[in-house]
C-alpha cells in the first residue's frame, strides 16, 4: 500500500494526520499523544526477481571483476564451499582458488548450495596449497589469512594500498594451516566477544568478504 492510499484509509477511519517531510504524525482517536511514524518505511516494498538487475552466466563472466581472491584451505564440507562461491558471485569477485581435499565443481553438496554461482564464478583447484599462493604473488596479489594469530589485523581497522587481494579460508575445526600462515602477507582476525570465538567457515567469508568489498566500492 502507498503512503497516499494509507493515510486515506487512516483519515476516512477518523485519523487526523500530519505530514513533514519523511515523518507522518498520526492522531489517534483516544490516545493521549500522537505516534509519530516515518513515511519512508511504508515504501520499503519488497522487489521482485525481475527488478534486481541479475545477470546471466555470460554477463557474469564479462563483467569487470572486483579484485578480490579466495583461497579455501582444506575445506571439509561441499555445502560450505558452495555458501562461498555463493557470496563470491553477490560480490562479483575475481575467482576461487581450491587447495587439499577442499571439494570443487561439479559436486552435488557444492551445487546444492551454490545455486548456479558455481557455474558463474571462476575456479581453479591445486592439490598443493603452495603452488596456489606462488602464482597468485606472481599475479600481483597480497594474501592475507583469515584467522586468529598474534599480530593479525582486527577487520573493521584493516587497512591496506594494494588493490589486489587474496584471503585464505581454513577448515573448519583447525583453521589455516601454520605452514599456510607463514607463506602469508599478514593476518585479519575477525573480532568476536562471546564464548565460542568461533564461527562457521562460510559465515566468515561472508562477514570477511563483504567487509573487504565495501571498502573497495566505496572509495
């Protein structure tokens, strides 16, 4: 319902209403002071598929990436990695590298949750977690392990120069590898204040991920 088609509906219910700007001061009928209520919320109308601009697989592909590596790290769960390729088409990222016994394409756990990213995003798969990191400094990135370690990089203050970036996602129960981290160009710790300071794989790259992005969107 429209703002205007509301505060008919209101006023021809015996509402007396004010309007200013984004803010609508409604009079009810027995009420001691009047509910003051933003105008704005009533046109928070949920888009449709057809109004989100999707892409297609090819669109995808020809877009301009954002500079942004993943890097997953003996992933034990298909149904995690495919949360990821997930996030990684939401924020149009450069690619996925899969590293160890991480499950890569085509999988049914991956594609299960993947939803079709998997057919969009791009991928490459090493059995060797080092040869991954050797040809992503050839190609000019900075990688950074997302883990919990002395020295790490708290994300809300990461700050870096370089444009181009690679995280390391670990498994699930022991994270990144120590021989992983000491390949690294730093640390980012994702700041937790609960009991568990733990947080499933897939939820941590979305939090880490869309972190990273919006500083790159918005500059």
């Amino acid at each position: 319902m429209g703002v205007s088609a509301l505060f008919t509906l209101l006023i021809a219910r015996g509402t007396k209403i004010a309007v200013k700007g984004s803010f609508g001061i409604v009079f009810y009928p027995r009420k001691s002071a009047p509910y003051i209520c933003a105008t704005k919320q009533v046109l928070m109308r949920k888009l449709s598929m057809d109004e989100l601009g999707r892409k297609s697989i090819e669109d995808f592909r020809q877009a301009e990436k954002i500079s942004l590596l993943v890097v997953l790290e003996n992933i034990r769960s298909g149904y995690n990695v495919g949360s990821i390729f997930r996030t990684a088409d939401a924020f149009l990222l450069q690619g996925i590298y899969i590293c160890g016994y991480t499950a890569y394409p085509p999988h049914k756990e991956i594609k299960k949750t993947a939803l079709g990213a998997d057919e969009t995003v791009a991928w490459k798969y090493f059995k060797n977690i080092k040869e991954a990191i050797d040809e992503i400094k050839e190609e000019g990135y900075k990688i950074f392990a997302v883990e919990q370690a002395e020295s790490s990089w708290m994300l809300g203050s990461f700050v870096t120069d370089d444009e181009k970036i690679a995280v390391i996602f670990g498994n699930e129960v022991s994270g990144v590898e120590q021989a992983t981290i000491a390949l690294c160009d730093g640390v980012i710790e994702i700041p937790q204040l609960g009991m568990k300071h733990s947080l499933n794989v897939s939820v941590a790259a979305g939090v880490v991920l869309w972190e990273l992005v919006r500083t790159k969107i918005s500059t």
